[in-house]
C-alpha cells in the first residue's frame, strides 16, 4: 500500500516531497520528490518534474524524470520530458516525446 495517495479530483499545486511511496490518481502541478517509489495512475496528470527511486506513469506525465532506479512506461501511458534512470522501458501502446539519458 501507497504511503500518500492522490486521489482523484484532487488537484495540488507547488512542491511535494515523501519519504515513502507516492500514488496520483488526481492532479500535481509543481515538484514531486520522493524517496520511494512514484506511480502515475491511469487518468492521473502530473504536471512537474518528478524525482524517486522508481516511476510508473499509466497516465500523463509532463515533466522531467529522474529515477535512481527505472522508469516504466505502462499502456496507456504518455509522457512528455527528459528522462533519467539506469532503466527505462516503454510498452506497447505508450506515447514518449523527450530524451534519455541511462548513463546513471
């Protein structure tokens, strides 16, 4: 189970920082830092770079982000920034417009 969960119709502008799991299934506008890992569920919208050991993103993303860990790119996914992680995957079905860089 998620430590913090973004439900949906909630929106949050400005910085967010966890040092435990994060969840959005509503909105993020701003930063997200995390210290474990960040799921981006389906119908979820982050709008800000995002920092943790590890990103699902099943909804949209429009950001940078920077995994010390992977980034994985689910069905149905979309995201739009830079990447940076030692591992990054896109599935069938996902949508990327940006850069990687695994050089971690």
């Amino acid at each position: 189970m998620a430590g913090t969960v973004i439900g949906q119709g909630i929106i949050i502008e400005g910085e967010i920082t966890s040092d435990e799991a994060v969840v959005v299934a509503g909105t993020v506008r701003g930063k997200l830092s995390a210290e474990g890992p960040v799921t981006i569920e389906s119908g979820g919208l982050v709008e800000a770079d995002i920092g943790a050991t590890s990103v699902a993103v099943s909804g949209t993303v429009t950001g940078n982000v920077n995994a010390s860990d992977r980034v994985d790119l689910l069905t149905g996914g979309r995201l739009v920034g830079d990447v940076k992680a030692s591992r990054f995957t896109i599935a069938d079905g996902a949508v990327f417009k940006g850069n990687v860089d695994m050089d971690v």
